[in-house]
C-alpha cells in the first residue's frame, strides 16, 4: 500500500473532479435471465464511488490504516431508468454535487450510470450518495484527524445528520411495552405491525453483513430491503416463484432510498418493518423499510428508506415489458388478502 497524500490535496481533488470508470454488473445479481436487480445497481454505485476516493489519493483502505477513518455510506437515493443485464460494460460518473438540505460539511455525490444500447448510450440510472467518515478505534487507538477531513469526520454515524420521527411512535412504544413485559418476540412483531399495512421479523445482525470490525453496513440494508419485498410478498400470498410459475411475472424496482440514522452492531438484533405506503393506481407500489435495535429497553431506529416496485411480464429470455396489476394483486399489496404481518 503506497502512503496517503496530503489530505488538503485529496480532499481537493475528492471534492472538485469528476471520476468516470467502466465497470461491471456481478454475476451474482443477475437472479432472473439476465437482468440485474436493483441491490447490485447500487452496488455499481457504491463501486464507482470507492474508485473516485482511490483516484483522489484518499482510499477506503488508506483512510482506515493512516488515519483510522472509517468510509461509511450513510445515503443512496437511487433511481433506475433502464434495465441492467449481465455483462453490461456500464461508464459510472461520480461528481461532487450539494443536494437541498445539506450542509456543506457533508461529503455528497451525484453518480450517473449510462449503458450502450442499440448502438447508443443511455442514463440508466442515478443516485445522490452520502458519505461519512468514520473515526474507529476497535483495533488500536487512532491518530489525530488531519485537519482538513475533521469537518467530514464523526464519533458516530448519524451524529452529522438532523434527528428523523420514528414514522410510527405508536406502534414503537406499544412494542416497548411488549418488551417491558417480558420481551416476547411475537408480541413485538405484532405491536410493531398493528394497525399498518406492513411486515416485520426480528433478525440477528451476522457478521457477512458488517464491516469496518463492528457495524452493519448500508449494502447490508440493501441485502434486508431485497429480502423484506421477498418476505413480504410470500406472506401475501403472491411469492416471487409464485407469480413466475403462473404468469412469468418478476419484480421491476425503479426507485430505492436507504439511509443510516444510528449504527447497529454485530450480534445485535434488528427489528426490520416493511411498510406498504403508497399503491400508485395499478403500476407501482412504495414500500418504507425500517430497523430498530433495543437499547436500554428501547426501541432505536437506526435505518430508514423506501423501494418502489412494479411488475414485469417475461416474454423471452432477452425481453420483458412492465404489466398492470390485477385485482390478486392489488389485494395483496393492500392487505385484504390473507396474512399474518410478522415472521
């Protein structure tokens, strides 16, 4: 590993040029023919944005070992405007950019996804991306922050951002009297769900979906919001191999938003709520994601954000085309269908 550069001149270079690199969809998003779903598109994102901070002279692994910053994705917004597919040669564009809001201590992003078609290019996707720096002393203590990146750098992720209303504060103080009780998980699944549209399982947070030696990182939530659509789905009656079996039906995503309000830690558990929001006539359908963890009896929420999804109808291995929702459907995403809300 060469050494750092200075951190004015990388932080300079961080914050004022644009990177474009070519890159590659895994073989492992590519579930269903060969498409790419929506956690690894936004795995291409996080890719591209890692290269920027290389090129800056500032990696992830320089960060940590000079200076014992932890590089935290702490926000993706992304939007999804055409398919992915195996083998895809994607331009990613990384630029600095500010976004409403936001403080000019925030380290911010604008990552633009282009693809060739047809012997064109097209914008297939974009995404506003936060980042944080992270101080970690979990091996050995760490050094002063050099200077220049103290504005970026934080004790704790979440600590950077304005507090954030838990979206359902009665259902959360009804699940802590659960777990004042005697901390039934049933009974904590159920208050957590009465009255919403939604649902919900506890889950040990493992090690595969951490990093940096103690935390839950943002793709892990990308790995729980694609298993929450799966869960949620399966409990309504309509399952993804359900409706491929049938119709040939999958999943479209254009849209998911993710973003770290707390940090949760391995071994802990996570309370995940999938909360159907918003069914826009018979297209598509908003579904909010959020995680607690028990601290001192009380429930934290630590992670919120949304996934919008339609459905497409498969109509040859290089062909899909996107189909209305039918009443089964619509029954299911509104929860008049049979269901039991929680794992």
């Amino acid at each position: 590993m060469t050494a750092a550069v200075d951190p004015s001149t990388g932080l300079k270079s961080l914050l004022g040029d644009t990177t474009v690199v070519r890159l590659r969809p895994r073989f492992e998003g590519s579930n269903i023919c060969t498409w790419i779903g929506f956690k690894h598109i936004n795995y291409l994102v996080e890719e591209a944005v890692l290269v920027h901070f290389d090129r800056a002279g500032l990696s992830s692994r320089q960060l940590y070992a000079e200076y014992g910053l932890a590089c935290e994705f702490t926000g993706m917004d992304t939007r999804i405007l055409h398919a992915f597919h195996l083998d895809d040669q994607v331009e990613a564009e990384v630029a600095p950019a500010r976004f409403r809001g936001q403080t000019e201590d925030a380290l911010t992003f604008k990552v633009t996804l282009r693809v060739d078609r047809g012997g064109g290019v097209l914008k297939a996707a974009t995404s506003k991306v936060r980042l944080s720096l992270r101080t970690d002393a979990t091996v050995e203590a760490a050094p002063e922050t050099p200077g220049p990146l103290r504005p970026f750098t934080v004790d704790r992720l979440g600590a950077d951002l304005p507090p954030v209303a838990d979206p359902a504060p009665e259902q959360t103080a009804a699940a802590e009297r659960a777990l004042a009780a005697g901390g039934d998980e049933a009974a904590v699944l159920a208050a957590l769900t009465q009255g919403r549209n939604a649902y919900a399982w506890k889950w040990h947070i493992t090690y595969p979906y951490c990093h940096f030696t103690e935390r839950l990182q943002l793709s892990g939530y990308l790995r729980l919001m694609e298993e929450a659509k799966d869960r949620f789905v399966r409990d309504r009656g309509i399952s993804i191999k359900t409706l491929l079996d049938e119709r040939k039906w999958i999943p479209a995503c254009p849209a998911s938003a993710v973003r770290i309000l707390d940090e949760a830690l391995m071994e802990e558990d996570l309370y995940t709520v999938y909360t159907v929001e918003q069914v826009f006539k018979d297209l598509t359908y908003t579904s909010r994601m959020d995680n607690y963890v028990v601290r001192d009896g009380r429930l934290r929420l630590v992670q919120s954000g949304t996934v919008t999804h339609g459905y497409a109808k498969i109509t040859g291995r290089r062909d899909w085309s996107l189909v209305p929702f039918d009443q089964r459907v619509l029954d299911a995403l509104h929860g008049t269908a049979g269901s039991t809300g929680n794992a």
